[in-house]
C-alpha cells in the first residue's frame, strides 16, 4: 500500500483524510517535520532560484518514500514545479486538493464583511505532457 506524502503548509482535513484512505488506498499519512515544512512555507520572494533552498525538503523525502507513493505539492509555483517533476522521476505520484470557495458578504452600515470558506472538493492528480 502506498504513503501519502505532505509538502504543503498546512494539515489536512478530515475529508481530505478520508479521501486519502478510501479513494486513494493509502496506509499512512506523512507531513514535513517542522523545520522544512517552515522553508517550504516561507520561500523567500526575493531569492533568484528555489532550487538550492528546498533542497532539504527534497533530501527528506528521497530519505523517505518508495515508488509508487503519493506526494500531495502544493506551494510557491516554482518550488512546486520543481517537486512534482522530481517526483515524477521517482515514479511517485504527485497530486493536489481542489476547493471550492464559499464567499458570503454581508452589509453592516458603511461596512461589508467578506467571508471565505474553502471546501475540499478532491485530489487531483499532476499530469505529464
């Protein structure tokens, strides 16, 4: 049974756990420790290249996964790419959580107060040319 791997800055949801196990058949969830799961939370905008930076993360997982595993990337666009092609290359697959957004407003006098809820809809898989 496949892992599914966290390169993302927050924790899952119950759904998006439930999915995970039933639709996707994996045996344990596994998230970045906390010192990568901060760099790959807080690439800095005003490095040239990621590459180097998210090294780490990268060291962590090649530590740890096996083929045919699951990683769930989702980030700074760049870093992300990056990831989900060297996860390709280790014939792992890379995926991410779609949502739907709830946005309400309402109207207090002079204010209008905006509320966004995400809800997940499923993982979808990244996709080679």
């Amino acid at each position: 049974m496949p892992d599914l791997y966290l390169v993302f800055s927050h924790e899952l949801s119950e759904s998006q756990k439930k999915e995970a196990y039933e639709r996707l058949g994996v045996k344990d969830i596994l998230g970045l420790p906390d010192n990568l799961k901060a760099i790959w939370s807080q690439i800095p905008a005003d490095i040239p290249c990621v590459s180097e930076y998210i090294e780490p993360v990268r060291e962590w997982l090649e530590k740890n996964i096996r083929e045919g595993d699951y990683i769930l990337i989702q980030g700074d666009f760049g870093a992300t790419y990056l990831l989900v092609k060297w996860a390709f290359s280790k014939n792992c697959t890379p995926l991410y959580a779609t949502t739907e957004r709830i946005v309400t407003e309402t109207h207090n006098g002079e204010k209008v107060i905006v509320s966004r809820v995400f809800e997940h809809v499923r993982f979808r898989f990244y996709e080679q040319d």
